[in-house]
C-alpha cells in the first residue's frame, strides 16, 4: 500500500504583478511547433507595433531564439580573411551585440544563394547553456553569458567517411530534459541522443540518411517520443534509448526536405519541395506497440513546404506552399485536402514566408519582410493586420517572447513591442504534499476566487524556495519547473529539497 501524501509547510502570499514573460528557447519555439500561449493586440492599424530596436545583421537563414533576456541567432561573418559561421548573442531589450562565438568555415558550395547564403541552423538555449549545430555537423556547447566553449562533437572528424549532404545541414538541435536529440548522419548511428552536460553519446542507431528538417519531440498515444523526417520517411522514437517505435516509409526530396514533421494529436504530417507534395499517416498505439495506418499522398505543389514548417491549429494546418505560385493554404487533417489557398498575404505574394501561432492567431514574416496578423479560419484567408518590418529577404522564422516579435531577414533584426494588456491575476493559493513513495514534492496553485487557471496563467506564475523565508526578495531562489494546467489548478513535481525549505508563487517579472 502506498503510503499517503503528507501536507508540507506552504506559505500564500500574493503575486507580483507584472507583465507575462516567455522564453522562445529552441526553433519553433518551447514547445517545437511554432506556438506560443503568450498574447498579443491586434489593433496594428491604430497603433503600429513599436520598433524596440532595429539594426542591421550579416546574412544567414537562422531563425531567432530568446532566453535569459539575450537573443541568439547566426550569421556569415568575415573573420581574419575568411568567411565563418557566428553564432551570436545580442541584448534582448537593446539589440547589442554581446558576444561572438566563431564555430565553422561559412561555405555553400551548391548553387546556393550566393552573397546572401549563411548558416541555416537556429542555436538552442537551455538555461545556461547554447547548443549550435553548424551546416557541417559540428555541435557546440557554449556558455550562454559569455559564449565560452564548455565543449564540442565534430562529427566528421570523429567518425571518418561522414558525409556532409548537399546544402549542408539545416537541423536545429533539440533539447528535452537532459538529452541533445539529433541526426548526425553517421552511418548506422545516425539518430542520435547526447547529454548536454557533456556531449557524451546516450545512444545512437539506425541508418535514416538525414534530411534539413529539425526532429520535434511529441506525445502520440500517450508515450512521448522523438519524430525524425529522413531520407527514409518519418520514425518515431523512444527518448530515453532511441528504439523505434514506429515507421511511415516514403522517399522525400533529395534536394529540399526542410520542413521539420508537424505532429497533431495521432497524425503525423510531412512536406518536401520540388513538386513531391505532403504525407500523412494516423499512427495508433495498441498496447505496447503502434502502428502506422490510413497514408495519404498529395503529389502537387499545392501540398508542398519548402522549408517554412505548418502551424497546426484545431485540426487544420495553416502553411506556405508553393503552387504556381508562393501562396498560403489552409490543410484539413480530417479531409487530406487545402480547403482554400491564396497567392496574396497582406499587401502582395508572401514569397518563401514563414509563419507561428501567438495567442491564437496566426502571425506570418512574408519574404519582404511584411508580418500580416490573421485570423486562423478553415474557411476563409482572414486578415487582421499588416506591419513592414523589414528589408532585405526573410527566409528566417521568426520568434516571440514577452509581448515581442522577433524578426530578421538577410540584412536586418528587429525587435517589436505588441504585447497585449494582461489583467492582473487573481488571488493565488499553494498547497504542496509529499510522495513519499517517490521523494517527489507535488505543487498544487488554486486560485481563490475559484477561477480556472489555464497554460496562459502557467507560464506567468513562478515557484521560488527559501529556507527560512526572509523579506528579503534576493533570498528567495527561482525552482526550475513548469506547471501544467490539472483540473482548474496548475500543478508541477520536482524531487524534495534536502533542507527544510519555505515555498511561495509570485508572477514572472518581465525579462
């Protein structure tokens, strides 16, 4: 019998009030499908969306990540004569530069796109630390204030007779827990975990030629897995050990398979370029096994994502495909159809554009550097608002993070305030209790009007320790959890401090 939960000594104290606060940590975003629950207004036509900092960026397809208020991207910048791979972090609030990490030669041997060409992976922040992965598989570890080398793979060198495939690598790296998810395309090993700590090889398998798509890491069936978009299809993973636990065989492109795989609920969708189109597959978890049923290929360019990864909302993917010409689509899971496309996004043609999800709405950077605010409808292209952000070519997605849009192009990174009013949040309670089954200290947040509390509340609300409690703000210390919304509360589990420690909730201050 398992013994009973003990209630352990909680303190209710108010919240801060403040504005909400999210990190935009990895490539599309905490959780890699290119959402997040932040909010933003909409009134653009009134009131534009207020330019933070602009500044001019040297070239490069990276996308944006923001954490610990630094912004982090990579560019081809020249150093002692030469071309190189950067990665660097700027000033989150002012756009200044921080520091420059130099990681690889900066060259695009096949037809790219010239002056303009640059590094396409996006780096990883997770707490401390960035994890870069550059176009010829070298993966980095650096230190996230300074840019100092904490360590390195290099992938090539380590394992000899590694190809670099054509037009080099565009994966991001993954983080989730304390594993690095990748492919590294070393033969036979190329599906592969490493431990941030240290880049030490968890594990490693299978033979899937790598592709330019990031892997994304999502529950199907109730077990959390890793989905891969290879040369050999779509395969799901186990995280801890990498054993397959699923397979949707097809042959993608060859020449441009970018598009990270979009994973909703138990459909599995994945798109390429020059003219192949989208698969879907429904895999279905039966006991301890899955399986992959009811395929489906649309062979046309109406279907087919270059690079720029669908936002999935309510059963529909909302995409840029590229027709005869660049449009946006909208793409019913349920019908394996486009239920309306169009070749105008704002003021013109969206070009290669990309897009994200912020509060519900769709937000899309068209390739001239227009954002265009849209009202996710399966029914019908609706528009909100428009804004230019930029010049110069933005084949970059673009990110969010505390009520800002962050944007780049090929010659210039913006910063924009949009963040929408945020009423204060109620009156909290904390209740925690001890599994001691586990030595694990359950966190339960109420709240005392009764009201429910929801992911958008989670991600504002912070749990911090002390031991004694003190007055003094610096004495209390953040814990490093999440809450997840059970119920009409939020609750969170970490393992039980080794001291006797005070617990209270206050609001994340603005980063």
């Amino acid at each position: 019998m398992k013994p009973a939960l003990t209630p352990r000594l909680v303190l209710l104290l108010p919240a801060f009030l403040s504005l909400t606060a999210a990190d935009w940590p990895q490539y599309r975003g905490l959780h890699h499908d290119g959402s997040s629950a932040e909010s933003l207004r909409t009134n653009w036509s009134q009131t534009a969306p207020k330019v933070v900092w602009k500044r001019s960026i040297q070239p490069a397809w990276s996308s944006i990540t923001v954490s610990g208020g630094r912004a982090f991207t990579q560019v081809n910048r020249r150093l002692a004569g030469q071309q190189r791979e950067v990665c660097v972090a700027l000033n989150a609030d002012t756009g200044a530069e921080l520091w420059a990490a130099d990681l690889d030669t900066a060259s695009y041997p096949d037809a790219g796109t010239g002056s303009t060409d640059g590094p396409r992976s996006t780096p990883t922040i997770d707490g401390d630390r960035v994890f870069v992965l550059t176009s010829y598989l070298k993966l980095y570890c650096l230190r996230a204030d300074t840019g100092a080398l904490v360590w390195k793979r290099d992938f090539v060198s380590e394992f000899p007779g590694t190809e670099v495939i054509n037009w080099q690598s565009a994966a991001s790296p993954v983080v989730v827990g304390d594993l690095i998810y990748l492919n590294c395309n070393v033969a036979n090993r190329r599906l592969m975990a490493v431990r941030k700590s240290d880049g030490v090889t968890v594990w490693s398998g299978q033979n899937d030629t790598m592709t330019h798509a990031s892997p994304v890491y999502a529950t199907i069936g109730g077990t959390p897995q890793m989905v891969f978009l290879t040369a050999r299809g779509t395969v799901g993973v186990t995280p801890d050990t990498g054993t397959v636990l699923w397979r949707h065989s097809f042959t993608p492109s060859s020449t441009s398979t970018a598009a990270s795989p979009v994973v909703a609920n138990d459909i599995v969708y994945a798109s390429c370029a020059y003219a192949l189109g989208a698969w879907t597959a429904k895999v279905t978890r039966n006991g301890a096994t899955f399986s992959v049923g009811q395929t489906d290929f649309k062979r046309s360019s109406a279907y087919q994502n270059h690079w720029s990864t669908p936002v999935h909302h309510d059963g529909y993917l909302y995409s840029v495909v590229e027709r005869s010409t660049r449009s946006l689509a909208c793409f019913s899971m349920a019908g394996r159809t486009n239920t309306w496309t169009t070749s105008t996004v704002g003021s013109g043609n969206p070009g290669y554009a990309s897009l994200i999800k912020v509060g519900g709405k769709l937000l899309v950077l068209t390739e001239p550097g227009e954002l265009v605010l849209l009202e996710p409808n399966p029914a019908a292209y609706t528009e909100i608002a428009r804004y230019q952000a930029l010049n110069g070519t933005s084949w970059n997605h673009p990110a969010f993070s505390n009520g800002r849009i962050y944007a780049r192009s090929d010659t210039e990174i913006v910063a924009l305030e949009v963040a929408a009013a945020v009423a204060p949040l109620p009156a909290l309670r904390l209740a925690a209790e001890l599994r001691l089954d586990v030595g694990r200290l359950r966190v339960r947040i109420t709240a005392e009007n009764g009201a429910a509390l929801t992911a958008a509340e989670a991600l504002r609300v912070q749990l911090q320790l002390a031991a004694p409690p003190s007055n003094d703000i610096a004495a209390w210390q953040a814990a490093e959890v999440s809450f997840s919304p059970v119920g009409a509360g939020l609750e969170a589990e970490f393992p039980v401090p080794a001291d006797s420690t005070f617990l209270r909730v206050v609001e994340r201050s603005a980063q």
